[in-house]
C-alpha cells in the first residue's frame, strides 16, 4: 500500500509525528542551542544546537522518506547542501563536471573555490552531460535545468557515471521529490534547495542533501558540524509545516505550468516556450520516462526586455520577482543575473492561483 501512495498522501505522512495520546499532531518547532548533559558523562543524541536538533531530525526522516533515500540532512540552504557535497566529494586531482545551463551560483562558486584547491572543473550543457560524464569523477547534473529546463537521462547519465566508477549528484530543486526521485534513477546524492516548491511560501531559506551511503552521509554530517552551515530550528519547522501541503501545491502548480505552456505555444508574442511536459518539447520523451509530474516552470521567450516588463505590467495575477516555486504565479527576467539566455528570456514560476483566472489574466497581458 505505501508504495502506491499519491503525492499528497505521502506529502501529509512525511510529517506525521508518532501517535502518541496528548502529545501534539503537529510538532512543535525546537528552538535549542544546548541541551543538557549527564553526571556520567554519557553522550546523550543531542549536546549541541550546531551539531543537532529534534526538528531538524523530523524534516530530514520526512525528505529521506519523498526522496526514498535513506537519510537526508537538513541545510541552511540549497547552496550550502550544494558546496558541502562539492567540498566532501572533491579535492586536489578531481575532475568535477557541473551544469553550464544550470543553477549559476554552483558554477561560481565551482571556479572561484574548487579550482583553486586544484579541482578540476567542466562545464558542459545538459544535453552534452553524458558525453563529459565519461571522463569525470564526480557530475553534478541538474534535471530539468535551471533555468532553461533542458532534461538530462538520469538513467543513462547513472549508467554511464557507474562504468566509470563516477559520484552522481543531482540537483532536484527544480522537479521536487514529487515530480523525479533521482536515486532510484541512478544518482548517488540528491541535493536541493527547499527554498522553492517545498517549501513553497516565499518566506524561507533552506537546502538538503539526501542519500543512501552511509558513509558519504556521514561524511557530509561532520562537514556540517565543521563548517556550521545549518538551518534554524525555526525555519526547520516552517519546512517541516509546509511539506505537509506540497503534494496539494505542486499539483496545482503544475497544472498552471501545463495550462500556460498551452497558452504560450501558440501565441503570436512568443518567440519559444519550453516545458518538459509539452508532448513537442525536446526533452518531453526522456522527461516522461523519469518524471512523475513536470514541474511548476515554464520558460519562454519574449521580443525583449521590454516585452517581459510589459507582460508584467498589464498583468493582474504575475509576480516580478526572482526565485521560484511559491503561491504566486511570478516572472524571472533571467538575463539581467547573468544566465546566458537571450534579453527576452523569462522563467514562469506557478502558483497556485485558479488555472481559468491565471490563462485569462495572461493571455489578456499578452495582448
Ligand atoms: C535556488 C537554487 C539553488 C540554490 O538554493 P538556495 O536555497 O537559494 O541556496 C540551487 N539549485 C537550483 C536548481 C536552484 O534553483
């Protein structure tokens, strides 16, 4: 039965504290830096607030259990989960291979601290990752990728990575534990930032890293002690409250993401519109292959910059604002940070308004 769950079903059980009669349904967050300590000077599980915390312990049983991974850890943000795994499974002599479409901050902080430790570093596109994964030691692929949302074969990446005796790590920021379980496809350790549809209200900051070597795990828990980059007991909890309604979310937000990819295909004002779940984006074959669901983004391309801040304009219901997966419907004008995408580029991020009141509201700001 438990594996036949839906989304929301499994969303609601993840966070479901024991049964036990007069203790609270939902859990209260644990707000602690020092715990008390024995005469004995036995180790008791929780000494230090750095080290450990019974909310972060309920957040990561509830990732490990929607990412089918048998442990996750619980950072204070995707790029701290991402550059604690880069750190653990890279040094001098590695050859790294990290997204060239994908998350920009990872390949900074890529060239800015892992080369200079004498990794090396390859950036290759998404679509070129199994070629580069055939002379790497560690991949970090990103599916679908942010923010041109281009799909990688996990399978056949993991096929590849494990001849070579190669680490995945995958990114599943995008896709959510709902849409994609990359371990089961192949990957070694999923990282992920739980700032977007996770958690989902805009108002946090978090990441996690999620896995079933023991050893890797406990590798990244000592560099969490170490280096100190943990979440806060209340933002822990604020995650651990609202994966309780993803599954509800995600699946609104990819209904939205279907309805407005419809809408834009054949509108006269898009240049081009990707969305793994149209059935003639290129990616669509191998995303309905490994994708439960396919996500609350779309991107598209407009005439030009101005275009993007006139659909924002005359809308009613669009967001500006960068980031993604929270209630409201927003729009990410990606060139100005960088991406290397074309001036008119945007990434849509749905929410979860009405998907009739979100088409009405974009087509008429289309014009
Ligand atoms: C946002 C994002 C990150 C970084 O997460 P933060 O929580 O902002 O640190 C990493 N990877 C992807 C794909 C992202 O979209």
């Amino acid at each position: 039965m438990e594996g036949t769950y839906g989304d929301s079903t499994r969303s609601v059980k993840a966070v479901g504290a024991e049964a036990i009669a007069g203790q609270p349904v939902a859990p209260p967050p644990v707000p602690v830096s020092a715990y008390h300590l024995s005469p004995d000077e036995a180790q008791p599980l929780d000494t230090y607030g750095r080290s450990s915390n019974p909310t972060w312990r309920r957040l990561e049983g509830a990732l490990a259990e929607l990412e089918g991974a048998s442990a996750a850890l619980a950072f204070g943000s995707g790029m701290a989960a991402i550059t604690s795994a880069l750190r653990v499974l890279t040094g001098p002599g590695t050859r790294l291979v990290v997204p060239a479409d994908g998350y920009y901050q990872v390949r900074r902080y890529a060239s800015q601290y892992l080369v200079p430790q004498g990794v090396s570093v390859l950036e290759a596109g998404s679509a070129e990752m199994c070629a580069a994964a055939s002379e790497a030691d560690v991949v970090l692929a990103e599916t679908p990728a942010n923010p041109g949302l281009e799909v990688v074969d996990l399978h056949r990446l993991g096929m590849t990575c494990r001849e070579r005796g190669a680490t995945l790590i995958v990114d599943n920021t995008t896709a959510t534990p709902l849409g994609q379980q990359p371990l089961s496809l192949g990957a070694d350790l999923v990282v992920a930032s739980a700032t977007k549809a996770l958690s989902g209200h805009s108002d946090l900051i978090a990441g996690y890293v999620a896995g079933s070597h023991p050893e890797m795990m406990s590798a990244l828990e000592s560099d969490r002690v170490l280096a100190g980059p943990i979440l806060g007991p209340f933002e822990a909890w604020l995650v651990l409250r609202s994966l309780g309604s993803a599954g509800l979310r995600f699946e609104r937000q990819c209904q939205n993401a279907t309805a407005v990819a419809m809408l834009l295909r054949s509108h006269p004002a898009v240049r081009s519109v990707r969305y793994p779940g149209l059935p003639e984006d290129s990616a669509h074959e191998v995303a309905a292959r490994q994708m439960r669901r396919f996500g609350g983004l779309v991107s598209v391309e407009l005439a030009d910059a101005a275009a993007v801040h006139a659909l924002v304009e005359r809308s009613a219901l669009l967001v500006a604002s960068t980031s993604f997966g929270g209630i409201h419907t927003s729009v990410d004008r990606r060139a100005r940070w960088g991406d290397p995408v074309p001036d008119g580029f945007a990434r849509l991020s749905m929410g979860i308004e009405d998907t009739d009141d979100l088409i009405a509201d974009l087509g008429a700001a289309l014009g």
